[in-house]
C-alpha cells in the first residue's frame, strides 16, 4: 500500500505473507497470486443472488453507511460488483443512480471517466494485486464532500492471522488493518469512520472543509 521495504514475514500452511511496518497491510508473496483464470473460476463459484434477504442484509452494512451520509437522488459506483450487481439493485431502490464495475463481469472502463457522490467496495479490497494503486484511482472519481465504503474483514494480530479462515480463501491476497484505513485517511485528507469490524468509511472533505482546514 505505502511502497514500504519493511515488512514481517508470517509464514502459514505454507503460503508466505508479509505485514507492512509503514501501513499495517498484510500481504500474500507475489509469486503465489492466483492466475486469472483460477480467480475467475473460484468466483464464478459465488452465488451471491441478488434476492436473496441474507446476502441483501450483508450489503446492506455497507449502504446503509451511503444512506446515513449522502441522501438520494445521488450518483454513486459499486466497483467490483461481481456477477450478481445486488448492491446496485438495493441502491436504485433507494432512489440513488448507481454505476457497476467489475474487472470479469461488468468491465466497462467508462466509469472511470466520471465522478461519483459515494463509491462502495465491498468483499473487494482484499483481492487487489495493487490496492493503493486502484484506491486512488477511486478515490480521486469522489466529488468534493463523497464517501468511499469499504466492506473487508480487517485483519488482526500475527497469531490470530494464521488460524483465520479468512485467510484460506485462494483469491484474498492482502489484508487491511485498522491502521492501513488510517495512513490512507492520512494520505487523502480524508475523515475515517470505522463503523463495523468489517467496515471502513472515508469521506472526501467538500470545498468549505478545505478553506477551514488552510485557516487552522
């Protein structure tokens, strides 16, 4: 995340990962990412139905936090919206307008080239080859006064990440810590909000928050 050089190895089931002094981020050894193809495959196995109330009631963590903040009609992205695009659903419903991106599913590169009131990320973060690379890029799409959601289970102390069945998954290749949302809270400018064990809020300060900040 932050291009540090001093990381801790923490060696498990004989998979080697790294956590960043600088950030917190715990990160897979690059020569053990899965390839494209096994990525695709390990989620075409998802069943993640948009009707389904429990799966709505989990991404409902994440919207709720957009409702909370920034009220409809409003334009937001759900970047990596899988194959089943169930948070946009949920937010149409809500009244807001929402764009869907997804590297194997909804690979429409033009969201890119709009700005968005709010941007989620949910069960995404943590399968990002780049993640400081792509959440910038995200980041800088927020109009002044957006909020980014990030729904990923944060990772904890050494010991408990070994026995951690979120780990197991063949497609979680880093892991945010408490401390990563806060040197990116840092980075940005930005106010962190950490509402849930798996859910971090970042909010974009709008023009009058900047000239204050400047004043102090």
């Amino acid at each position: 995340m932050c291009a540090g050089v001093d990381g801790r190895p923490i060696a498990c089931d004989g998979r080697l990962y790294f956590r960043c002094a600088g950030c917190g981020l715990v990160f897979l050894d690059a020569s053990l990412r899965p390839s494209p193809d096994r990525e695709r495959a390990e989620y075409d196995r998802h069943e993640n139905d948009p009707a389904d109330p429990r799966y709505r009631a989990f991404l409902s963590r994440s919207l709720d936090e957009v409702r909370m903040r920034v009220p409809p009609p409003a334009h937001g992205l759900d970047f990596g919206c899988g194959p089943g695009p169930a948070l946009v659903a949920m937010a149409c419903e809500a009244g807001y307008a929402m764009d869907a991106y997804d590297p194997f599913y909804a690979p429409d590169m033009r969201v890119f080239e709009r700005s968005y009131d709010f941007i989620t990320c949910t069960e995404v973060v943590e399968h990002l080859f780049a993640p400081g690379v792509e959440l910038d890029r995200l980041w800088s799409l927020l109009a002044p006064g957006g909020v980014l959601v990030v729904q990923s289970a944060r990772v904890l102390d050494d010991e408990r990440f070994r026995s951690w069945h979120y780990r197991r998954d063949p497609t979680h290749v880093v892991f945010f810590a408490d401390e990563t949302f806060g040197w990116l809270a840092l980075r940005w400018g930005a106010r962190l909000c950490l509402p849930r064990r798996d859910v971090a809020v970042l909010l974009k300060p709008d023009a009058h928050e900047r000239v204050q900040g400047e004043d102090r």
